[in-house]
C-alpha cells in the first residue's frame, strides 16, 4: 500500500495509491506498507539508486544500516510495537530525500500511525522532511520512556508476589517477558542514539539549528534512560534469583516433611517387620496380648521420635 501526505496551506492531506498514479505535488511524506513488487518498481522510477528490500531492511551491519547515496540519507531504525504485554520490534526503513521522505516497513507500526494523527489534527506542525523524520525520533524516544516507566510499575507489583507460593509460576513468567520487553527496548535506544549520531555527524549540513538542537535533546535523553534500563536488568536479576531461592525454600520444606515422616515410622517399621519374621521360636506369637504389644510398641515409638524432633527444633 503506497500512502502520500502532502502539506498544503498547513492542512494535512492523505492520498492512497496505486501503481497507475504519479507522485502527488509537495509530497511531505511517502509511506510504503507491504510493498509488492510491482509498488517497489513504481518507487524505482522516482529514485535513482535501487529500492531497499525487505533483507536489506533487516541487515544488522552499519553500512547497511547508516549510508547515504544520490537519493539521499538513507537510515534503517528498530522501532518499538506493543503486542499484548510483549514488546517487539520493528524495523522501518527511512530515506530523507530534499523533497519528502519515504518510509518502507513490513508491519504496522503504532507510532506512524500516532504520528499521522497528530500531522492531521494539527497536533504536530511541520514543513519539510527533515522536521517530519526528527518529530518522528521524538515520538520514538519518548514512547521508549514510558515502556520503561510501565516496567518499572510491572516489577514493582512482581516483588510483592516473589514470597507468594502459589503465584511462583506466574511471577517466572512476568519476570521473564520483562527481561525479554526491557532487552528490546534497550536495544531499540541504543539503534536510535546510533542513528541520531549518524545525523548529527553525516547530515547536519541539511539541518536547521533548531533541528540540531532537538536531535541533542534526544540524545541526552537516550543517555539519561540507559541507567534506568540497565538498573531494570539488575532489578529482574534480584527479582528472578530471589524467586529462585524462595522456590527452593519450599521445595526444601516439603523435602523435610517427606524426611521427617520417614524418620518418624522408620521405628514402627523396625517393630513391624521384627514380627513379621518366620522363626519357629517367637513366643509373642502364641501370647493373648502379643498383637495389642505390638501396636502400642508401634505407636508409642513414632510418637516418641516426633517428639523428639518437636523438642529439637527440627519441625
């Protein structure tokens, strides 16, 4: 699907086409979703260098990544997608032409989608391709601190079910989407302040000051986040190794019962296998009262050795 905004008269407006239509006049923004073939070859005729396909957006190599050629800057940035309680990401390719820009992505994305709201209500007021791609970065950034911010509440409630026995498994789980949500959202930080930095050295002949201005907020505010991901990586681990030793707690306590009980009717055992022994000579066994003898003896010696555990502490 091929998306063009084009801002006239600061009014957004959002075109749909196809293969059969030309580029629209004052394109801001051209925005490529699951791109066929016969959509990239359209792209083609608008770029002098080939279009990017979806293995060259998924490269992980910086020249890949970072480069710039006739068409212009071209970037490829992880973009963070809530899934349910999962974090995924989402690679987007960009390339900031002196005219618009052109994004080409296989997924959705929510902050495009944010981004196009806001471009329509009026929220976000920009004129050329390079504002449109920097309130996008913001957008980013800004979106990657608060799924730091909804970590920090999940851990908090998961520290008070750790001690919880019968919510153990539940807190494995959450511990462990947790690690896996925080792991991507650092490397979805780290992807962006590579990105910003490969502007900010390669690209700042096109930008505005203001521009520059913003793109060192953004980096001081990548820089200020890092410690909270990785205070939330020391975190897990406390929460994961205090999980682990509370599991083992109670896996010890019910080992020591199951000794306990063992130890306590191995007596009765000894004095139930003794008479269940085949000698001729056994005088119990032809005496009135041997069998009543037996049980008490039985019963009195299990209940003298849980004694004895009760008076050392051991229970």
């Amino acid at each position: 699907m091929i998306t063009a905004y084009t801002y006239q008269d600061q009014q957004l407006k959002i075109i749909e086409l196809t293969i059969e239509d030309s580029l629209p006049e004052q394109t801001l923004w051209l925005d490529l979703y699951k791109p066929d073939d016969d959509e990239r070859d359209w792209l083609s005729h608008y770029s002098v260098e080939e279009v990017p396909d979806e293995e060259d957006i998924n490269e992980i190599e910086a020249s890949a990544r970072f480069y710039q050629n006739k068409d212009g800057l071209h970037i490829n940035s992880l973009f963070p997608q809530r899934v349910g309680q999962d974090v995924r990401g989402v690679n987007v390719s960009f390339n900031l032409r002196s005219r618009f820009l052109v994004t080409i992505r296989e997924e959705d994305v929510g902050l495009i989608r944010l981004l196009r709201n806001y471009l329509r209500l009026g929220r976000i007021m920009v004129a050329t391709p390079q504002a449109l791609f920097i309130e996008l970065f913001n957008l980013k950034v800004e979106y990657l601190s608060d799924l730091i911010e909804d970590v920090y509440t999940v851990l908090e409630n998961v520290g008070e079910q750790v001690f919880e026995s019968n919510e153990l498994d539940d807190v494995f789980k959450l511990i462990t989407l947790q690690e896996d949500s925080n792991g991507k959202i650092r490397l979805s930080l780290l992807d962006t302040q590579r990105s910003l930095r490969y502007i900010q050295k390669y690209y700042r002949k096109e930008l505005a000051e203001d521009e520059l201005k913003e793109i060192r907020e953004m980096l001081s505010d990548i820089e200020s986040l890092m410690p909270h991901s990785q205070f939330i990586f020391d975190k897990l681990n406390f929460l994961l190794d205090a999980a682990m030793g509370f599991s083992g707690l109670q896996q010890n306590k019910i080992i020591k019962i199951f000794s306990v009980a063992a130890v306590v009717f191995l007596p009765p055992t000894l004095i139930a296998s003794s008479y269940g022994m085949n000698f001729k000579e056994m005088p119990e066994l032809e005496w009135y009262f041997g069998y009543p003898m037996a049980v008490v003896m039985m019963l009195a010696s299990a209940a003298g050795t849980y004694l004895f555990f009760r008076r050392k502490g051991w229970l």
